[in-house]
C-alpha cells in the first residue's frame, strides 16, 4: 500500500508539473539524485513509523518524515522542471517547517512515555508485588539519603520492626492464600495509622519496617503501640465465611550518631523484636537509646528495655 501511495504522488506531481511548466533547460541529474535518494529514504522512514502507530500522537514522528519526503520532493521537482523557483522554496520552507513541528511534537511524547515506562520500571523494582508497600531495596536507598539528612540537621529517626504474631499457623491452617490476604489488610491497616512523613516496608514475609523521620522515641513508642492495638481491634474479613483476629509484636530503635540505619539501628530493633516475642507477644519493646556502647567495636548491643 505504501508503495502504491508513494508511486501515485510522485506521478501526480510529476504530471502536474510537466503540464503546468515543462523541463528545464539544463536537468542537473547529480543533484535531482541525491534528492531524490533522500526523498525515497524520508518516504522509507514515514512507512516505519506509520505501520507501528495505533494514534495520532504515535503517528506524529512519521508526520515528520512524510513532511520532509514532501519538502525534498517539491525540490526534486524543480531541478527537473521549470517550477518558479519562489514558489518552489515557499512550498519546500513550509512542508520543512511542518516537520519540525511533527518532530519536536513526537519527540516530546516520546519522552513523555519513556519516563513513565523508567518510572513504572523504577517502581516496580521499589515496590513489593503483593502489599505495594516498599520493599527492601528501596528501604537501602532510603535509608542512606535520611541517614545523611540526620547527621547534616542533627535530626531524630526511628525505626520499628513488626512482625505477624503466630503468622505460620495461619498459613498451615488455612493456606498460604489467606496469609497473603492478611499481609495486604494489614498492610493497608499500617498505612492509614503510620504518619504522613513515616515509610512503610515489607522487609520479608511477615516482618514490616516502618522509618520515622524526625521522630524520637517516645513518638515512635506511641505509634507503635496504636499500631499494636489497631491490629488486635481488627476483624481480618477473608471471605463471607472465614473473619480472623490476628496481632503483631513490634520493636523499637532510635538512631544514634555514627550508626548505620540498616545495620545497627535495625539490629537493635530487631533484638527488641525478639525481646518482644519472647515475653508473650502483642507487646512493644523498645531499645535503649541511652546506652551508645554498641558504637564501640566489639563492644555488643545495647540493652532492651520493655514499655509495653
């Protein structure tokens, strides 16, 4: 079809232009070549782009071409036929700035959906599949631009490790489809009850960390501890015929100057973590901020303290 059309316009312009004002003199074959080379190549290029458009906005690249197949066609002309040479270079000028139109248009929405495909990409790569919460890449990444902010404006953060009370039982029990049904309500449930400025990760199965920049530990305590009793008041709906009750235990640590939030910081949540199920579960225990002796090598971790 391409073929044909491409065929039929330059016969149609030819014709036109043979009847209305003839041969040149003198034909510069060299030139009308060249030309004429290029022009087939802007007509090749338009095909491309037009056969893989499904709109106008996809179509606004091959526009582009078409319109400078025209403009070198129109010059083409003119070296073999005696078009009045203003004419000549008014159409050339005009189908030339039509294309630079098209391009600069088509370049934009290209550019336009090249970022949203790298951002979606991005945040594919950021982004647990079932909670769509953060996963813990991004909690690296974050980790490292707060830690930074921290040590410039001598900032508090705080992070809390929660996990999923009894959380194997459920999938043993009732399969590993209504695990996940509980991971995304509980997910959903920290998101409503975490503050604005606080990130929310899936750090693994069902262990959760929550980052709570310029938070000391005593805000961090309370938030923990509304999250702890949200979850326990919470009727986990799974179907029509299947409600479950489920709680979290949750650890609790202040960053320190000189830490590393996904080392030591997470290490002594991670121990308050531990403290917490040892001593009956849907409990929060916090870290001990006062003692810095972990910052010495070698020295171990802090001590835990219970709150709740």
């Amino acid at each position: 079809m391409y073929v044909m059309v491409f065929l039929l316009l330059i016969a149609s312009v030819a014709f036109l232009c043979h009847k209305f004002y003839g041969f040149q003199n003198h034909i510069d074959w060299v030139l009308a070549t060249i030309y004429a080379c290029l022009s087939v190549f802007s007509f090749y290029v338009f095909a491309i782009n037009d056969m893989h458009a499904k709109n106008f906005k996809g179509r606004t690249m091959a526009l582009s071409f078409l319109t400078v197949h025209l403009a070198l066609m129109v010059l083409v002309m003119s070296f073999i036929f005696a078009t009045p040479v203003q004419l000549t270079w008014y159409l050339a000028g005009l189908f030339f700035g039509l294309s630079y139109l098209f391009g600069f248009y088509g370049l934009n929405e290209w550019s336009k959906r090249h970022n949203r495909s790298k951002q979606l990409m991005q945040n594919e790569l950021l982004t647990d599949e079932l909670t769509q919460l953060f996963n813990r890449r991004a909690m690296a990444q974050h980790a490292l631009k707060e830690e930074q902010f921290c040590q410039m404006m001598h900032s508090q953060l705080s992070m809390m490790i929660i996990d999923i009370d009894d959380f194997k039982k459920i999938n043993d029990q009732y399969g590993h489809a209504v695990g996940d049904v509980i991971l995304v309500q509980i997910s959903e449930l920290f998101q409503h009850h975490v503050n604005e400025s606080g990130s929310i990760y899936r750090w693994g199965g069902e262990e959760f960390v929550v980052m709570l920049p310029v938070t000391g530990l005593f805000e961090a305590k309370q938030i923990a501890k509304k999250l702890t009793r949200k979850v326990a008041e919470h009727e986990f709906s799974i179907n029509s015929l299947l409600t479950l009750s489920v709680t979290i235990s949750v650890g609790v640590a202040q960053w320190i100057v000189g830490e590393s939030i996904c080392k030591e910081t997470l290490e002594r949540a991670d121990k308050a973590l531990y403290k917490a199920k040892s001593t009956g579960k849907n409990a929060v225990v916090v870290a001990d901020f006062t003692d810095i002796s972990h910052t010495n090598k070698g020295t171990g971790l802090t001590k835990q303290a219970s709150i709740f």
